[in-house]
C-alpha cells in the first residue's frame, strides 16, 4: 500500500485522463478511430493513414501542440470534436475516482485539475461525468500555452494558484510528467498505473504509485494536514 504524510498535505494537483478518468477513450479516439476518419476523408489506406497519424503525432509529443484539437483540426482538415462525440459514451470515470475525490474534499484540502486536455476536450468530459462538482478549480494547460512536460507550465501554475510546492502532492498516470513536476520542486507525488482499463497495469520509477485510490481513502480521511 502506498502511504503519504497526508498532515503535510495542503493543496492536490490531478490529472485527468488516465488518473481520473479511464484513458481507453482517449486510446480508442486517437489510436483507432480517428485514423478510420482520416482514410475515409483522404481516400489512403487505412495502413497508410494510420502510419501518418503516428508519423504526425511524434513530431509533436510532449508538447501543446499534441493536445490541441485546433492543431489537429487544422492539420487533418477534420472536425476533431465532433469526431469525439461519437465516442463520447465511452468517456468513464475510474469506478474509484468519486470517493478518492470526496475525501479529499472532506478533509478541507485544496483540489485543482491540471488537465493538458484542450478546453474543448474538457468541456465534452465534464459534461459526460459531472466531475467539476468534486474539484474547486480547473485548469486547462492551454490556458497557459505551454504543457504540464515543460517546466515553464510549473511556474506559471504556481504563480496562478499560489500553491506552496512543500505541501502540494500532484497525481499523474505519466511517467515524464511526473518527472518535470519533481524538477520543479513539488514535494509530494503519486504516479497511477492503471490508466487504461483495457490494459496491463504500467510502470512508474522514482515516484510512490498506486492503481487503487481505495488503498488511500482512510488515511486521507484521518491524517488532517498540520504543517511543522
């Protein structure tokens, strides 16, 4: 079981995709379908379109560019969003996310999402989970023009929400990112290695990590933070 000093705890920075929601919408979208709409608008090959898809999405990981729907609109000429809505009912929240998230709020801590996701992205989720009624403040990396990856983002982030990095945890299912959060100071983290339903648990290095936010809920609940 994962145990953090929760009394050292004030302010709890999360992610989205892959730690509050389940990433096989995400994975089925960008992987499957939208290489399906690519050949069909294109007239190429399945094969082919799905090799440029990826070709396209190296080009640009890790930074903005890679979440923007607009980029991808723009570069595809296709209507991104609305290619989403037709997987919109596969947009799940993790069975243990509600709970995680009500004992936070019950312990009086304070809870901001720190999506990458673009805003358009965000609205279609949190209209299919209701998941701003758990969470004081959402945050949108665009907002910022630069991506959670890029130490930059950390900066401005802190300047934004006033957080103290000495009592802030950050929960993230990705590994790089994960990583940049601890370069740039925040003093508590929690890497989820089971984004995907439909997929074998990942590993996290260097991070605690968890794929059952149950395992946390009666410490969260009991340890109430105390700063030295």
């Amino acid at each position: 079981m994962t145990l953090l000093p929760w009394h050292q705890i004030q302010t709890v920075l999360l992610d989205m995709d892959g730690t509050l929601l389940d990433l096989n919408f995400d994975n089925k979208f960008w992987l499957e379908l939208l290489p399906k709409k690519l050949s069909e608008h294109s007239g190429r090959t399945l094969e082919e379109s799905t090799q440029e898809l990826f070709d396209a999405y190296s080009e640009v990981k890790g930074k903005i560019e890679w979440y923007c729907l607009d980029y991808w609109a723009d570069k595809l000429q296709l209507d991104i969003l609305e290619a989403k809505q037709e997987l919109k009912h596969m947009i799940q929240l993790r069975e243990d996310c509600i709970p995680f998230l009500d004992a936070l709020k019950h312990s009086g801590r304070e809870i901001a999402l720190v999506t990458n996701a673009h805003p358009g992205s965000l609205s279609l989720k949190i209209e299919q989970t209701q998941l701003d009624d758990h969470i004081d403040t959402l945050i949108s990396t665009h907002q910022f023009g630069v991506s959670k990856e890029s130490q930059r983002l950390w900066h401005l982030l802190e300047s934004h929400l006033g957080f103290d990095k000495a009592h802030t945890l950050f929960v993230d299912d990705s590994q790089v990112i994960l990583d940049a959060a601890k370069q740039f100071g925040i003093e508590y983290t929690l890497g989820i290695t089971n984004p995907d339903s439909g997929k074998p648990d990942n590993e996290i290095h260097g991070h605690p990590f968890t794929n059952n936010y149950h395992d946390l809920i009666d410490s969260i609940i009991q340890d109430n933070f105390n700063p030295h």
